[in-house]
C-alpha cells in the first residue's frame, strides 16, 4: 500500500502504543490524525508529527464519529485505521458497579466495530486501505484473568478482525489484529509500579511501542493477510495465528 500523503487516524494516539504507531506512520509519510482524550499530549504529538489532533472519547458513538469525520475531511484521503484506544482501570468484575462492564466493551470493542463500519465507504472511495486493531494477549487462550471484562473485549476484538476479512474483496479493506504482550506505556508502567519485586521479575520481557509499531507496517506492507491475528510477546519472534475453522473444531 502507498501511505505517502494518504490520511491515517489513530485512536489513542498521543501516547504508549498508539504514540509509536503515530510516529511511524508519519515517518512513512502519512498524515496522522490523533484521536484521544489527553489533549495536552495529543497536540503535541500531532506537532511532532505534523499532524492533527482531534479531542474524542471513542468510548462514546459521538466520539467515534467525531473522530472519524475529522479523519475523512478533504483534501485527506482516508487509508488507515489503527483502532488502538482501550485499558481498563481498576476494580474489575465482579467487585465493580455492572456499568463497568458496559464501559469497558464500549472503549475496547464496540469502537472498534462502529470505527471499522465508518471507515468503509470513505477508503473504498480513495481505493481501499486498511484497518489494523490492537487487542491484547488477555484476549487469546482458556485460563482466568484478573479483568473479565477487558479479556472478553480483546476476545471479541480478535474475533471480529477475523470475521471481517472478506471486507477486502468486497472494499478493499483489510482488517488485521495485534495482541501485544507486555508493552513499555504509562498504564503498564502504573500496573508494575503496585506489584511486589517477586511479581516484576516474574513477568515476560518488555516491548517498546516501536515494536507494535513494527508490527503493524509488517500488515500493511502485506495485503495476503487480511483477517490475520499477530502476537506480540517479549522474548520471541512475533507471529500469526493459525487459520482455524470452528465448524471442523
């Protein structure tokens, strides 16, 4: 795909993951529109990158579309969607109000869906493009997790991209999904800061935002591989998931 001077929109672009996606699509000569919540950081970063920045909470339908209409304004040509917004906060079912719930599926996946319908039209009219969601290693196997509700809505987000790979034939659209592993950002930083030493050297090597950034232009740069599932996790080589058809399971 030819990124320069094509439009990308990233959700939760002034900082951790979505902040190296941002730079290095604007290193690939992208204009990058920044959708987040901290505008302080947000301005910046669309400063750094020669960009905008759009104030939107993606948690709410009004914000998706605000985010996606200051995306599609002319003269851009909307290409790219990282659908990258998301976390979750503490207290977590089931000792959280049941609202919780509701609000962490809406940040972590009902965004990315309203997103991905709205980006449609507008990349099939500029000659397709690509969607690339960020997920979560809570989302992938079969053991607990300390947030249910986060773990189901990074299950849903990897669920979905596979199901919208035959958006390709029909738009032009490629869906991809990461799920990064344990990532260098502020809310890890956060997390790490109230385990005990024994809990911090327990866990996995850390990845930089650069590294999901990498990733992602490894989908972009690849249009076999729409609907694919790459995980990220510190310590070994990224790769995809396997195809797995759940009729023959």
């Amino acid at each position: 795909m030819d990124l320069a001077g094509a439009t990308a929109l990233v959700t939760g672009g002034a900082d951790g993951i979505g902040a190296g996606i941002t730079e290095r699509l604007a290193a690939e000569g992208m204009r990058v529109i920044v959708a987040d919540l901290d505008q302080a950081a947000g301005e910046a970063m669309a400063g750094r990158t020669g960009g905008s920045f759009i104030r939107a909470d993606v948690g709410t339908e009004a914000g998706v579309r605000t985010a996606m209409d200051a995306a599609c304004q002319p003269p851009g040509r909307l290409r790219v969607v990282v659908n990258n917004a998301g976390g979750i906060e503490d207290p977590c079912y089931p000792a959280a109000d049941p609202a919780k719930w509701e609000q962490t599926l809406d940040l972590n996946l009902r965004a990315v869906m309203l997103a991905t319908q709205l980006a449609l039209g507008p990349m099939r009219q500029h000659g397709g493009g690509a969607i690339i969601n960020i997920a979560s290693v809570a989302g992938l196997g079969t053991t607990s997790h300390g947030s249910p509700e986060y773990a189901v809505a990074k299950a849903g987000v990897i669920r979905l991209t596979a199901c919208l790979a035959p958006l390709r034939e029909e738009f032009g659209v490629r869906a991809n999904c990461i799920c990064p592993g344990l990532v260098d950002t502020p809310a890890s930083r956060r997390s790490r800061a109230r385990m005990t030493p024994a809990e911090r050297v327990a866990l996995p090597p850390v990845l930089t935002p650069a590294d999901i950034a990498a990733a992602a232009m490894e989908f972009l740069a690849d249009d076999s591989l729409a609907g694919r599932i790459m995980v990220c996790r510190g310590g070994e080589p990224r790769h995809l998931l396997p195809l797995i058809d759940w009729q023959t399971m």
